[in-house]
C-alpha cells in the first residue's frame, strides 16, 4: 500500500468534468484507490462519492492506492492532479 498527501493543482479544482476525468483515471487500474481529506474517505473510482469532496485548487488530499498496480495509479493520478 502507498500512501501520499498531494496537492490539487488543476485551476478550477475537482469540478464535475474534472472528477469525471479522474474517476477515468482511477478506473484504467486493478489497485483500490482512495482520496482523503480529513475525516472523508472516498473510493477515487466512485464518482458520486468524489463529488462529495468538493474539492477546491490548491487543497491537499491524500490519495492511496493499495494493489498489483499501486505505483501505476498513483503516478498517473499524481500526473492529473498535478495538471501536467
């Protein structure tokens, strides 16, 4: 399992079309991946429950991913929300 607190950097946040895009992302992998942001645990494939965030621009979350392709995830998902 790897754990890691990112930052969102996608300037209109996680808005509808973002979350759809990263629930995409999310899904093109094996690995259990979730975002946390404080007492808020959500599956990152789920896109009613990334809704629920409301995640804003410059909000620090922590994403997980736990499974054959963790590193994978992770990466890509950084990539995203990195806006690169």
């Amino acid at each position: 399992m790897i754990k890691k607190p990112i930052t969102i950097q996608l300037s209109t946040g996680l808005e509808a079309r973002p979350v759809a895009q990263l629930v995409q992302v999310a899904s093109q992998f094996n690995s259990e991946i979730y975002v946390e942001i404080g007492q808020k645990k959500v599956n990152a494939k789920s896109i009613m429950g990334m809704m629920t965030l409301g995640l804003d621009s410059g909000e620090q979350i922590i994403l997980s991913a736990n499974g054959e392709d963790e590193e994978a995830a992770m990466t890509s998902i950084e990539k995203y929300l990195s806006n690169q």
